[in-house]
C-alpha cells in the first residue's frame, strides 16, 4: 500500500554504533541510558532491561527507566505469547 524505504539492519546497526562512539559522557547515568537504548534499537531486548535495572538500583525514583523496563519486559511477554 504505502511504500516507505527502511535502511537495512545492517546500517541501523553501524549508525547506532556509531552513536554510541560519540555520545560519551562522564555521566554514568547517561552512559546506561544510551547503552539501553542502544541495545534495545538493535533488538538486544533483555540486555536494554538489565541495563535499566541497574540503572534503577541507583535511581529507584527514576520514572522514565522504569517506563522503559516495563514497556520492554510487556514487549517480550507479548511476542512470546504471540
């Protein structure tokens, strides 16, 4: 119907790492962040949850991680039921 060109995995996955090279603060914080995000954007579903929870160790209070953890685990709880 619609027709829109997706870059291939191949690409996405050299952009990403590319930005994960690039984005490099002192910040642990937003080093987990990134790396979440990284991962999750490559499919890496589970590592993206364990980064958030370990994020969560230190920022209990820290309500964008745990939307993120909680949408992910939601994610794969669905496509294993699917």
């Amino acid at each position: 119907m619609f027709s829109t060109s997706h870059p291939s995995v191949l690409v996405h996955a050299q952009v990403v790492e590319t930005l994960g090279d690039t984005v490099i603060s002192s910040d642990r914080y937003i080093n987990l962040h990134t790396q979440a995000l990284i991962d999750w954007s490559l499919g890496y579903r589970s590592r993206a949850t364990d980064t958030w929870e370990t994020i969560l160790l230190s920022y209990p209070f820290d309500i964008m991680t745990l939307k993120f953890a909680l949408d992910t685990y939601d994610q794969m709880m669905t496509q294993r039921t699917v």
